[in-house]
C-alpha cells in the first residue's frame, strides 16, 4: 500500500525571502524589507497566505538587520541566530518598525504629531473700481485657539498633564494575540490616552480639558491695487492653531 507523504514545512533562507544576495548592504536590507513589507502586510493583502508571509518578512528582517545576529545566522544557520539571542518571532516589535518605515496606519497621523490647523478660504467680489485702487474688505470666521485660561495644557490652575498609567507615557503599549497562525505581539495606540502618552486629571473649566477654544475673529484684509479676478491674498497663520506644536493654518482670499 502506498501512503501519501506528509508535507512539511519548508523554512526558507532568509536572504531568499527578502530576495536579495547575501553580500547584501545594510540599505539593500532596508529598501527589501520595506518594499515587502508594505505588499504583504495583512492590511493591505489579502490573500491568504499574507499574515504568513508577512511573519517570515519580519523574522528575515529582523535577524539580517543585526550585524551580529546576522553574523550568527551565516556561519551558523537559523539555529546559531536563535543561539545569539535571536528570540521567536512573530509581530511583535514589527508594528514600531512599520511605523517608523511607512508612518502610523499607512499615512494617518500618528497621535501626538505636530498637526498644521485649519485653514480658511474666502471669496471677496469687487468692483471695476475697488480692483484698480484697491480696497480693505471685512471677514468674521470661527478659528480654534488655544485656550487662553490653561494656556494650552487643558489643566486647571496649578495642575499639569500626567503621564498616562496605562502606557507609561509612550502612547502606546503591546498587545498579544492568539490566532490560527499562533501567538502574535503587536503595538497598539493606547486607548486610555489615545496615543499622546499624557491624561489630564483635572481639566480646565473653561475649554473642558480639549485645550483649545473656538472663538470669532474679525480680519481686515488690504487688497492691493490693480489685483483681479483669478489672484488671491494669503494670511499665513491667521487660520485655526495647530496642534502639538504644528504651524497655525492660513486664510486665504480669492478675489472673483
């Protein structure tokens, strides 16, 4: 009687994974990890075999970006890597990787990030006349500023932001799942401070704790002579704060 072989699984080299030659550089290593990274990432992929694929991506990477890790693994083979401390893999530590390759979540703004505020366009209508010697038009618009009561830290009188207990002040922490493909550990935003790593015990009364207020604000802004339809004046940083230290928006005014 024949019987059908078992399939075993086949643990592929690891320059062969990142398909490169094993006299590969350090920035060889990096564009390989990067570019396979980013098409079998199980957010992106979903074939089948991604999340695998993406797991042997990781280990591959993570052992050849170590000079002495990698060092081990040429001389030695995978079990000489796991002998130089070389630990099981899976996603954990990948997810600061990632970001630091691709940025947070495939483009989002990472929590805590200098973010540039709202910026404002206007339209201002002129006459034959106010276009040739130019003119001074009023607009009223409802821009975001920080909060002149706690001055931008969303605490009260004589509190400060406290480092979130949950994460430690990162802004995020690790979480370990089971899945069919085994356990996985991957970094996540931390729920409680949402990812800027601070809480705030006790909250300003006036913006509620958000930092910022939004208030209306009258702009004088001088058309200069001889400008016409199509042109547009620009008030860099007259638009809503930024936060996180990010620039201010801008207002811009289209003369139609």
């Amino acid at each position: 009687m024949i019987r059908g072989k078992s399939k075993m699984q086949v643990r592929r080299d690891y320059y062969e994974i990142l398909g490169i030659a094993r006299n590969a550089s350090d920035e060889d290593i990096r564009k390989a990890f990067r570019r396979l990274a980013f098409q079998y990432h199980p957010d992106r992929n979903r074939e089948s075999d991604a999340e695998d694929r993406f797991k042997e991506i990781n280990e591959a990477y993570q052992c050849l970006c170590d000079p002495s890790k990698r060092h081990h693994y040429d001389v030695y083979g995978r079990q000489g890597a796991r002998a130089g401390d070389f630990q099981d893999f899976g996603f954990g530590g990948l997810g600061e990787i990632f970001e630091t390759f691709f940025g947070s979540a495939f483009g989002e703004t990472r929590p805590g990030a200098p973010t540039q505020g709202e910026s404002f366009r206007l339209k201002a209508t002129l006459t034959f006349e106010e276009s040739a010697s130019g003119c001074v038009r009023e607009f009223t618009i409802r821009r975001t500023e920080l909060c002149p009561d706690c001055r931008g830290t969303g605490c009260a009188a004589g509190t400060a932001p406290l480092h979130c207990p949950e994460c430690r002040g990162t802004g995020r922490v690790r979480r370990t799942e089971q899945s069919i493909f085994g356990r996985f550990s991957h970094v996540v935003r931390c729920v409680r401070c949402g990812g800027v790593g601070t809480i705030v015990a006790n909250p300003c009364g006036a913006c509620r704790g958000k930092t910022t207020v939004v208030v209306s604000r009258t702009l004088n802004v001088d058309l200069p002579a001889g400008v016409d339809t199509g042109n547009a004046v620009t008030l860099r940083g007259q638009g809503s704060v930024g936060t996180h230290g990010g620039k201010a928006g801008d207002v811009l005014v289209a003369v139609e």
